[in-house]
C-alpha cells in the first residue's frame, strides 16, 4: 500500500508553513470535514501491539483513561486491545482494514520504527497517521541488587573480554528500541556486540521477572518496568541511554555519556489513527490528546514512571517518522543488527 499522507508537493508547502493550520488546509476531505466537525460516535478501539506490563501498554491505558476521564471523547467508550505478536503487527493490521475510520487508535513508538528499518516489523510506518508523542521515554540498563556490576563501566569492562559473560534481556525482539539502546553505547564502548547474548522477552515486564528469578543477568527496558522495582530496593540502575540526567527517581542514575561514553538513544511514544483520516478527525484527536498532555494525572503518571511527558501534535509527529526512520537506518547499518 502506497503512503497515503502528503505527496512531496505537498510537504515542501507544509514544511515551508511549519504550521497544523497549514498542515490541516492541505490535507485531503477538508471540504467534507468544514461542513462539521467529527467527533466520535461509537465505541473506539485502542490496539496495543504488545503484551500486558510493559511501558508501551501503561501509557496506552494511561491514555484511554484520561481520555474518558476528562470526557474527552463524547461520551464513548474506548476498549483497549492488546494484539502482541509479529512485532505490533497484528496491532496494525487492525488500523490497516478500517481506513479513514477514527474510532480506531493505534501505538505510536520508536520501537515500530526500528522493527521496520530492520525487517522484523513487516509494515510501513508511513502508512500510518502518527496523531500526537506524549512521552519522551528513558531507556536504562539494570541489574540485580547483588549483582557484582556496579556500573556500566563494569559491564564494558566485562563484556569487552568475554562478550558472553552475561545474559542480556531485551522487549518484544531483537533489532527493536530497547535492543538499539543498549547496543548502541555498548558499540561505541569497543565491545563485539555481534557476539552478545540477547534473550528477548514479550514485554519488558516478562524481562524483569527473568531478571528478579536470575534467568538473565541484564536487562535494557525503559523507566515504567525497571523505576518500581529500583525503588523497591530489587534492581540497581546503572546507566541512562538520554542525552542529560533524569530527575526524581532517576536524578541519581549516571547517562552513558556521564560514564565516559559518547552514546545516548531516546524514544518516543505516541498514537497512530489509521489512512486517509480527514483534517478533521486529525484534529479531534490531536485536540484531545493535547488535553490529556496538559492533565495533572497524566504528568504524574509520566514522571512516577522516570519518564519526561511532553506533546507534539501531527507535523511534529510526522516529521520525527520521517527523521527517525533515516536516523535508524544508519544506527542499524553501523550496529551490523539488520543481519540478525
């Protein structure tokens, strides 16, 4: 299926405007949608293209609450339905049989992007209308309380003589964020990442039970699995994959960079709508969710998890695909991990 979102004429005018206003008169069925705004008028279906306990499915939840909470989506329900398997794709084949229809909502993530760069997500992105980001996400590397790694140099160190020393945990496959967050520093750092051991679980929540019950020995996952059970006094954080320090729970966790290597990978979630949504269904939801972005509940919930929220609406979203989708062709190509 071709994209269906701006021809290159199109985007040229739209990045020149560098405004939704802009953005909304170029987009297709605006003359339908002026004659009245759309709003939903049935029940929606939120897909969730993992399994239950991962941060992927918190902030889905944590969405669809706050939308029905601040009665944000005209007295409808919204009904969460997770679809884990084939890299979200069974997630987004729902989105992919109802286009144009808005009532259907989708995950926006890093970690589709990545799936798709490296072939083991069998969808295009750009197929998709990325809507609004409503989390800047921090993905950490933790270990056992007891373990005898204290700190990322710790784990360079060892890796660096034995690449199989320790058992790597990463959420949902191999090739996705949580594997490129980890494999980037651990790259930069001089050790053969080629030759680690990388045990894939179906959430990062199935990742840290295998870390607690001493299955794997690392795990790569970011804030809303590891922070709980950090706090709990289980797990010791030793490296941060953002660009600066964190605050809260994660003030005290040292970046990669703050421990000698010059390697950060920050993700981003997100809500996907379906092709060929009109202007004014893109603006119903990019309203909404900026609403949901701006609710004290919805912060909360973002920086108890030791995550930054924010909002960017659909040119921002739209921009960032394009950009990530580029950005992580080159990562993937220098890790080597499209052969794997």
């Amino acid at each position: 299926m071709k994209p269906t979102l701006l021809d290159r004429r199109q985007l040229l005018a739209l990045l020149a405007a560098g405004s939704a206003g802009s953005l909304l008169a170029l987009m297709p069925g605006l003359a339908r949608a002026q004659a009245a705004s759309w709003k939903p008028t049935q029940a929606i279906t939120y897909g969730i293209g993992v399994a239950p306990g991962g941060s992927v499915d918190l902030y889905a939840r944590g969405i669809k609450n706050a939308l029905e909470t601040l009665k944000l989506v005209n007295d409808q329900t919204i009904v969460t339905d997770n679809k884990p398997g084939a890299a979200g794709l069974m997630a987004l084949q729902v989105l992919q049989r109802n286009p144009g229809n808005a009532h259907f909502l989708g995950t926006f993530h890093t970690g589709s992007l990545a799936g798709q760069v490296t072939g083991i997500l069998k969808a295009d992105m750009r197929e998709y209308v990325p809507v609004a980001m409503l989390v800047e996400e921090t993905t950490l590397v933790a270990v056992r309380a007891d373990s005898p790694l204290k700190t990322a140099k710790d784990l360079v160190d060892a890796l660096k003589l034995k690449p199989t020393a320790y058992k790597i945990a990463v959420a949902p496959l191999r090739g996705l964020n949580t594997h490129l967050a980890i494999g980037k520093p651990l790259k930069v750092a001089g050790v053969d990442i080629g030759k680690l051991t990388i045990a894939p679980f179906r959430s990062s929540g199935e990742s840290m039970t295998a870390l607690l019950g001493g299955h794997v020995d690392v795990v790569s996952a970011t804030g809303p699995t590891v922070v709980p059970m950090a706090l709990a006094g289980k797990v010791r954080m030793i490296a941060s994959a953002a660009p600066e320090r964190g605050t809260g729970p994660l003030a005290h966790v040292l970046t990669w960079r703050e421990q000698g290597v010059a390697a950060d990978y920050v993700s981003f979630n997100g809500v996907l709508l379906p092709s060929t949504v009109d202007a004014e269904q893109i603006r119903f939801w990019e309203q909404a969710l900026q609403k949901v972005a701006a609710s004290k509940e919805w912060i909360s919930l973002v920086e108890k998890s030791g995550n930054k929220p924010m909002f960017k609406g659909y040119v921002d979203s739209y921009r960032y695909l394009q950009a990530e989708l580029k950005a992580t062709q080159a990562l993937v190509a220098e890790l080597k991990l499209d052969a794997q």
